[in-house]
C-alpha cells in the first residue's frame, strides 16, 4: 500500500526537494504552504502522516498539532524543528507529536520515521499481534490491548500510538530499571537518533495520563542516574540491579 504524506511548511525549496525525492520513492505527497487550511484537508483526505514545521507564518505547527490533539485526533504527526530549537522539539512531544527531525535533514531520515512511526501504529493495531494478550490490570487501571484502551473507574481513553508502545513497554519489563538508551533500543530500534530528553518528555506525557501525582509518581517510578522503573502496584522500588 502507497504511503500517503502531507507536507506542510512555508519554504517552497523544500517542498519542491521532498515531493521530487519521496515521489520517486513511490510516496504520494501533499503539500499545503501553512497550517490554515489543515482541518479542513483533513475532513476530505487523510493521510497516513503530516509531517509539519514548527515555524510558520499565521497558524504555525505547534498551534496546529495543539488543535488536533484538542480535538481527540491522533493523527501521527511529525515535527520539523531548527536544529537549535531544543524548546520546540520538547514542547511539540509534550502536546503530542509522534517524532519530530531537525533542519536540515536528510530526505532519507524522513522517509525512516515515518516508516518507523507507522510499523508502530500497524503492530499495535495488528490482531495477530494481540492475540491471546488478556488486559492488563494495574493500579487503578485495565489496559487493553486489543483496542488500545486505557480505562478506569472514571473514565476510558484511547491511547496514541506513541503513548501505547511506551506503555507496552513498561508492561512488558515490569519492575525491571531501564536505562533511557535501552528505551530507545525497545521503542524506536537500535542505532535510532532519538535523545535522552526526548525519552523523558515521553515518560512525562506518559506520567499526566497515569499517575495521581506527576511530580511523584508510583507507577513510573525515577532510578536516579539510571533510568526508570515501572512499578504495577505503585508501591516504593528499591532497585537491585539495572537492565541495560
């Protein structure tokens, strides 16, 4: 199946080098020049990612993906930043966004992402994936995993793709510390050039959905100078050994 990629930034150079390359790469490309006119793509096309930048005149990125969220659309996003413009990248995990790439980049940088982005969002939806998987009962939650579904006593909600596998993750090595390189590894693949800080605003956005108190957390609980631990009862870990 063709992937479907919506291009949204202000530089027409760009837009120009990004549909000759991915076109020849066999992926179809929209592009739009700013983010006005986003909503209104969206309620006649859908595809598979936007990839968006961050500074753009009118409506930039950040106030678009903020618009999206908002509006319960998880949609994979993927944000373009200035190299230098570490407040954004952060800024744009917080409110959402799946990746995000520094100006420059290589065309084939992008083309990894979203292609990494979407075998997440197609294991995670795969029913031969989440065969036999029984929800998953911890805290004052129930996960399941078959509709990516996080429900407690007083409300449900439907987890993005991102905050699924990091979840999964934890799940999946419960009560085991894992360093932020080995996050990565597990998340996004070995070698992948994702930052330390960047594991961290996934963890934190993980936490505002989780826990009863951010600041200190129970469930995802902080190994100073290691990493993190995922505790199911949420009682106090003493850590006795780190996995790398």
């Amino acid at each position: 199946m063709t992937t479907r990629i919506l291009l949204i930034d202000d530089d027409p150079e760009l837009r120009t080098l990004l549909c000759d390359y991915l076109g020849r790469q066999g992926i179809e490309i929209s592009t739009l020049h700013d983010a006005g006119a986003l909503q209104q793509w969206l309620e006649r096309d859908r595809p598979d990612v936007i990839v968006l930048d961050v500074l753009m005149p009118g409506v930039d990125g950040l106030t678009a993906l903020g618009r999206l969220r908002a509006s319960g659309d998880d949609i994979p996003v993927i944000l373009l930043t200035g190299r230098s413009d570490d407040i954004d990248r952060i800024v744009g995990l917080e409110m959402g966004a799946d990746d995000y790439i520094g100006k420059p980049f290589n065309p084939r940088e992008l083309i990894a992402r979203v292609e990494a982005i979407l075998r997440r969002r197609r294991v995670s939806s795969s029913p031969a994936a989440l065969e036999h998987r029984e929800p998953f009962r911890f805290g004052r939650f129930t996960l399941d995993f078959e509709s990516r579904t996080l429900k407690a006593a007083d409300r449900s909600q439907i987890l993005s793709a991102t905050e699924f596998a990091m979840l999964k993750v934890f799940i999946n090595h419960a009560m085991r510390t894992l360093t932020r390189e080995r996050l990565i590894d597990l998340l996004y693949g070995p070698q992948d050039e994702h930052t330390d800080r960047g594991v961290d605003v996934q963890v934190w956005r993980l936490r505002q959905i989780l826990e009863t108190n951010p600041s200190s957390p129970r469930l995802i609980q902080t190994v100073r100078g290691r990493g993190y631990v995922f505790v199911p009862d949420g009682e106090q870990h003493v850590p006795q050994r780190e996995y790398a």
